[in-house]
C-alpha cells in the first residue's frame, strides 16, 4: 500500500494526540506503528481506520484522499478492516453470527453465502470448533482470532490492528501474532501498533515510531531497530530491550 | 433443614397464620353480615366491560410507551444540545409531578379545548384516546430513562467495533446496541409495565369508563363492600401477575447469556 499523511492533527480537550503528523509511505505490505503509551499511535490508527475526524491535515491511502463526511467514511470503513485491543466482538452472537452478521446486513450477502463465508473465515484459523460458542465461552487469544476472522472475512484492503495482543498474556499473544504472521505472508496489507518490538521487527516492512503526535522516526525495521537516529526513539528503544 | 431452623419457620408461620385469620374473621365479622356476593354478579357485565377497558388502555399504552420511551431516549443522544436539554427538562418535569396532575390539566386544560371535538366527531371516544396519550408520555418518561441508563451501560468499545465492521448509526443501534441494552433493562421494563397497569386506574378522574371507574359506580351505586374491592383486586392481579412473572422468567433466561 502507499500512504501518505500531511500535517494530521488530533486534539482530545488540550492534550495534542496527533501534533501536525506527516508520514509518507511509497510501497510498504505491514506497516508497523512503534512508541510509548499515549505517543498518538492508536490515534493515528483510528484516524487511518477512518474511526477518527482529524481536526487538520489529510489522509490518502493508495492515492485517494480520505474524506471526512460520515458516509464517505462508512463506505470507506466497510471496505478495510478494524480491530482493537479487546472486546471486538459483540458478546450476544456466537462467533459464527459475529462474522456472518455484517456480512449480511453490510455487503448484503445472503444468509447462506454468510453463513459459508463465516464458517470458512474460521476455518481458515482453525476456529470452526468455537463457531457456535458465545465470546465468553472463548480464551482472550481465540476472541482476538474471531475478531481478525471477521475482519478479513471479505478481503479489505487495508487491516487495522491497535495493539492486538496488548490485552492478553504470552501464550495467547503468540497464538495471535502467528495468525497476523500468517495474514502478512499471505499477502495482506496491514498497519498495525504494537508493543511486541520483537514481532515488529519480524513482520514489518516499515516501522514508523511515534511520540508526542509525531513521526519521529520511519524506516526499515532492521535500520530503526539496529541504528535509530532520534535521540527519543533510542531512549525508548534502550529501554525497552533492556529485559 | 436442621431441627431448629425448622421449628422456627414453622412457630412463625403458624404466628402469621393465625395473625392473618384472626385479621380476616374481624373484618368479615363487621361487614360479613352486609357482604352480598349476589350484588357483584348482578353488575358483572359493567365489571366485565371495565376489565376489558382496562386491558386494552394497558396494551395500548405500553405500545404508546415504547414509543415515547423510545423518543425520549433518542432525543437524550441528539448531536444537538438543544434537543438534549428539551428533552431533559421535559423528562424531568413529567417525571416529578404526579401522574394525576398530567391527567386532570392534560385533559382539561390542553387536549380537551383542542382536540375533543374533532375526535367526537370522527367517532372516537375524546377521554379514552387522550388518556391514553398521557398515560403514555407519562410511563414513556420512564422508559426513556431506563433505556438510557441500558444504552449507556453498553461498552464503547461495542460502538466502536460496531462501526469498524461497517454499519450504519440505525445499524449499530439495532443490531450490536438494543440487544445488549435490552436484556439489561427487561426486568426495570416489566416493572414499569406492572405500573403502567396500575396506574391505568388513575383515568378514572378524567372519566374512562376502564375497570376502577366501573367499580366504584358499582359500589357507590349498590352501597357494596368487600364484594366490590376484592374482585377489583383480583382483577388487576390477573393482569400484572403474568407480566411479573414474565420478567423473572426473562431475567432468569438471560442472565446466563451474558
């Protein structure tokens, strides 16, 4: 995907969450967002996802602009795909009717189509056992996999995840960053935050690290992992490599 | 049970028993001599016909109910402050003053110069449709706060996630927000629906002819007593009875569902 983002700013009251944010990708598969809590990560992946209004600044993925009006943003949410750190799916469906749902009522499948592409979203992760199960029957790992289910059910063009794992413990995480893994060698475009810098290295193909409403770093992630240049961005990574 | 938590129920059972007959035997001790049975059975068809009213104002203005509720909910979430703050104050007001005061000064005052005579002439009967009306935006007060409190109560990350997979605002209030927010509020729905029933008696003041109305005629008419207040009784039991038990079975169906 290509990306380009000028000047993007986001205020919540008087905290600057996005402070004038440029970024420009040229061709990048996993894009991976880096950097300390409340550093504007997710705010920058909730304005991409077009879950967000910036208040200035513009937006284009793959050469077309982002418009801020809510059916544009409707339209533009429905093609691509969403998924937060936890509570994704909505607990009085089973997992099957979760990812057949919209399925239905937004791309406007038939019941059956639904219900097959639901049972081979799920197959697909090895998720067919827990179809029929309510998300309280199911581990935090295989909510987040049902969630990534239903966001790639009908191939978006962009998946969005913010902080996918940052909710569950190690075990689950694993589990969830393999099927990400997977998605990326499969070929889909992803822009993703995370704080596993280990996976981030592995899977990303650009790293971008953000703090204080800004870019203050974009490269490759062996060249930002190995040699950052930002004093900011070797403070954090210092840090956080140390255990 | 052990021995002494049983010998306790049962003293104190026998207590309450006793208690409740000894209550009992001195009321039918005064009017027992007056009490007439016959007398009910003559006015049966009047009865009838206001226990008949009575059920349908009732469904009648828990449809109406909803509606209002609905509305009011609605109007508490309107992107425009205006409309928030109208539908507050309104919700408040309707909501500290009696129901009565609604009744006699909606009908006398407002509805009745306005609308009595067009609905008469159409044929409708003006006191029943306007009743009903108050009785709806009264209850629909209610509703309204306790959707609210259903729909607030629902996580933002369901409306977020709601978005995300694409539906539109009806959508996400349809599909993902009101089916949540239901089951959480059945049991407060209910009760409000046992009130409304009850409350329906109040329309007597503004002259519906629905159950408590045809009731007391009976018993300023046929000077009755017991005979006239415990089928009135009886017969606002057979109504609300069903709905409460109908809310204690949901609560305990859904309770395990999330």
């Amino acid at each position: 995907m290509k990306l380009d983002v000028t000047g993007l700013t986001k205020c919540y009251g008087t905290t600057r969450a996005a402070d004038g944010l440029s970024l420009s990708v040229e061709s990048s598969r996993v894009l991976v967002l880096i950097g300390p809590s409340g550093g504007g990560k997710s705010t920058l992946l909730r304005m991409l996802g077009g879950l967000e209004i910036p208040d200035a600044g513009t937006i284009a993925i793959n050469g077309q602009r982002l418009l801020s009006d809510a059916a544009a943003l409707q339209a533009y949410r429905r093609k691509n795909g969403f998924l937060f750190q936890q509570f994704n799916l909505f607990p009085h469906l089973t997992a099957r009717r979760n990812i057949s749902l919209p399925l239905e009522k937004v791309h406007g499948h038939t019941p059956a189509e639904a219900h097959t592409m639901a049972e081979q979203a799920l197959d697909r992760f090895s998720l067919l056992d827990h179809a029929d199960k309510l998300p309280a029957q199911l581990s935090g790992g295989q909510q987040q996999r049902v969630g990534i289910a239903r966001a790639v059910a009908r191939q978006p063009e962009v998946l969005f995840l913010d902080e996918p794992t940052s909710a569950l413990d190690p075990e689950m995480t694993a589990e969830v960053l393999e099927l990400i893994q997977e998605l990326a060698d499969a070929g889909q475009d992803i822009i993703l935050s995370t704080h596993e810098m280990g996976f981030a290295r592995a899977v990303a193909d650009q790293v971008a690290f953000v703090a204080m409403g800004k870019i203050a770093e974009f490269s490759p992630p062996a060249e930002l992992f190995g040699t950052p240049k930002s004093a900011i961005c070797q403070r954090f990574l210092s840090r956080v490599m140390r255990y | 049970m052990t021995r002494r938590p049983l010998i306790a129920n049962i003293l104190v059972a026998l207590a309450l028993v006793v208690g409740f007959g000894w209550l009992c035997t001195t009321v039918f001790a005064v009017l027992g001599t007056q009490t007439d049975w016959s007398k009910a059975w003559e006015y049966r068809e009047t009865l009838w016909r206001g226990w008949w009213m009575t059920l349908r104002i009732s469904v009648a203005a828990l449809l109406g109910s909803i509606f209002f509720g609905l509305l009011f909910m609605l109007g508490q979430r309107s992107p425009l402050v205006v409309v928030r703050w109208t539908c507050r104050a309104f919700l408040e007001f309707v909501r500290d003053t009696p129901l009565l005061v609604h009744l006699l000064f909606g009908y006398f005052v407002i509805f009745a110069p306005l609308i009595s005579r067009p609905l008469g002439e159409r044929g409708f009967d003006d006191k029943l449709i306007i009743g009903i009306l108050l009785l709806s935006v009264f209850e629909g007060a209610y509703l309204g706060e306790i959707l609210r409190g259903g729909v607030d109560s629902i996580p933002r990350t369901q409306w977020e996630s709601a978005r995300a997979v694409g539906f539109s605002r009806f959508q996400v209030y349809r599909y993902v927000i009101f089916p949540q927010a239901l089951r959480r509020v059945l049991p407060a729905m209910a009760g409000l629906f046992v009130s409304l029933i009850k409350d329906s008696s109040l329309l007597n003041v503004i002259g519906v002819a629905e159950y408590f109305y045809n009731t007391k005629n009976f018993i300023s008419r046929s000077y009755a007593g017991l005979e006239g207040y415990v089928p009135l009784a009886l017969g606002y039991l057979i109504l609300t009875l069903p709905v409460a038990w109908l809310s204690h079975w949901l609560e305990k169906r859904f309770r395990h569902e999330t």
